[in-house]
C-alpha cells in the first residue's frame, strides 16, 4: 500500500463517520454553521447532510481504491480525479444549498 492510498482512506474513514454521526445518529452539531434556532427539521437535515457525507465518503474511497490498483488505467488517472473532484465540488454546492430547505425564513 502506498502512502496516499492510506491517506485517502483515512479521510473516506473519517468523513465517512461524521456522516453516519450525523444521519443515524442525530448529531447535527457536527455540521458546520448549524444554528439551533433556525433549523426548522433537525430529522431532515441530519438525513440530508449525513446521506451526502456518506456519498462523498464513498466517492473517495472508490477513487482511491481504483487508482491504488491501476482499475482506471495509466492515463486515465487524471481524468478520473478531476472528475471525482468535480463530483466533490457538486456534492458540496448541493448540501450547502440544500441545508436552506430545513431552515427557518428570517
């Protein structure tokens, strides 16, 4: 094992956690900018944000697991980060925007 494939599944490990924290575990102050006093649907929200932690969770450790092993190919590596960085990238903007919907209109 190389050191960035144990990186990498390190952080899949630890955003995996915080996101099965939050979904099954209710432990919404885990989320960042979480405000107590304008979450309308605390329920709602863990499964939203902890369901999306656990995409990116996923997301890594596929990616790390495919380059680790060549699944991707030589030259395909490039092509398969900058698309899962994408894919980060989305998921992020999603839950950022999403999260608006469990809160209260000031």
């Amino acid at each position: 094992m190389n050191g960035r494939l144990l990186i990498l599944i390190a952080a899949a490990g630890v955003v995996g956690t915080i996101g099965v924290l939050i979904k099954y575990f209710g432990r919404v102050e885990l989320i960042a900018g979480y405000d107590p006093d304008r979450v309308t649907d605390e329920d709602g929200l863990a499964n939203f944000v902890g369901t999306n932690l656990l995409y990116v969770s996923g997301l890594v450790f596929v990616v790390a697991i495919g380059d680790a092993t060549g699944l991707f190919g030589n030259r395909a590596t490039d092509a398969v980060w900058l698309a899962a960085t994408v894919a980060y990238l989305s998921l992020l903007v999603r839950m950022v925007y999403g999260t608006r919907r469990y809160e209260a209109d000031e």
